[in-house]
C-alpha cells in the first residue's frame, strides 16, 4: 500500500515534467538556430570589410567594426541564455531525481521497520514458556483425545507454525534492494560500476571492449588523458597478449 502511494505522488509531481523539458528544449533549439543565423551575419559582414576596407573612411571602418562587435555580442547573449536553460533544464531533473531518492530512502525505514516488527512477533509466538507448554498439554490431557480440547488448541498452535513462515516470506525483500532500483529500467548503463550516464565519461579506445565507457572517478581519471586511452580490462588484456 506505501510503495503505491510513493508511486502516486511521484507521478503526480513529474506530470508536467516532460512538457517543460519539451519547452526548454525547443527555446534552445530555436537560440541555436538564431545564433547560427547571427553567425553567418558576421561572416558576411567580415568579408564586406575585408574586401572594401582600403576604400573606407575612418568613420566607415569605426561604424563596420561596430556592426561586428555587435553582432558577436548578440550571439554571446544567445549563447548565454542557452547555458541558462541548460542548467535550468537539469535542475528541474535533479530535483525529481532527489525527491525519488528520498522517497525510496522513507520506504526503507518503513519497511525495515514493518521487518521488525514481524520479526519480533514471531519470536513473541515462539518463545512460550515451559509452564504454559506443560499446562496445555495437562489441560488437553485432562479432557482426553475428544475433538473439543484439538480444535481448542489449534489456532494457538497455527500462530506457532505460521510465524515463521511470514517472516521468511518478507525477508527475501532487502530494503537495499529498493535503494538499488534504477532511475530509469530502460537507460542503459555503462561503466565498470554498470550504472547510467552521468558527468563527464571517457571512451575506451579498444574497438572491442564490451563496456566502452567510462565514468571519470570509476577509472580514476580527473582530467582527459592525451592520446590513445584503454580502460583497466582491456589494459590487462593487452599486457596478457
């Protein structure tokens, strides 16, 4: 019943999630083609220049290196607002991403609790003393075998049985297993870590290698190496051959 309400106001909350990535990527999509178009703007200009600059005045070369200046300036403000978006972008994923892993981190003390609990009521179940055990075989004895005293007992003997029983049906269920469930099932993953892509990855330049990519601090890499780079499998690999 808690994972389905997890699950409800996580999906509640990330509703209108794809529409606004949907709305930043499209502003992006649309500042890159205007900076594309500025782009070409300063190319024409800068052969104008180039080719007329010995006939131009003073003044003329002033005013054309202003439009220039300008220009760039326009296509540094795109640039700008596209960084914008991009970091406005991945904190909108990032918080989804934090409100999940906090969920996930309450179901986990809900359920190793609820694992406390039915693990201290089975023991409760098993744990009957001596006395009580004798008494109620002295009781059953006293009214002899008749099906009255079996059927009396039963139910104090089924909650003996059963009790374990219920606790080796929860047990299986780790509550690390829920910490470990991908943000996504269908991304796929990489890296000797087999976890999905994130920050900055480095390629492994053995054509062959099953895994391919690399996170930077899982290879222990802090910047990109020059020339030729070979991740740790295909290093002992080649050293083997």
């Amino acid at each position: 019943m808690a994972t389905a309400i997890y699950l409800e106001h996580y999906l509640d909350s990330i509703e209108n999630l794809p529409c606004e990535l949907q709305r930043n990527f499209t502003l992006m999509r649309d500042l890159d083609n205007r900076t594309e178009e500025k782009k070409g703007e300063i190319d024409k200009l800068a052969e104008e220049y180039i080719a007329n600059v010995k006939n131009l005045a003073s003044e003329q070369r002033v005013e054309h290196l202003q439009k220039i200046q300008n220009a760039y300036s326009k296509c540094k403000e795109f640039s700008d607002d596209k960084v914008q978006l991009a970091m406005q972008t991945y904190e909108m994923v990032d918080k989804h991403i934090r409100r999940l892993d906090a969920d996930l981190a309450r179901f986990e003390n809900e359920l190793k609790e609820k694992l406390e609990v039915s693990g201290y009521e089975s023991t409760e179940g098993r744990t009957l003393k001596k006395g009580e055990m004798r008494g109620l075989r002295e009781k059953r004895g006293s009214r002899g075998r008749g099906r009255k005293g079996s059927d009396e007992d039963s139910p104090r003997k089924k909650k003996i049985k059963n009790s374990p029983d219920l606790s080796d049906a929860l047990l299986p269920m780790q509550p690390s297993d829920v910490l470990d469930m991908p943000v996504d099932p269908n991304e796929p993953t990489y890296c000797l870590c087999h976890q999905v892509s994130y920050g900055e990855m480095i390629g492994c330049d053995n054509p062959d290698c099953p895994i391919e990519w690399f996170h930077f601090a899982c290879v222990d890499l802090a910047t990109k190496p020059k020339g030729k780079w070979f991740c740790p499998r295909c290093t002992q690999d080649r050293k083997k051959k």
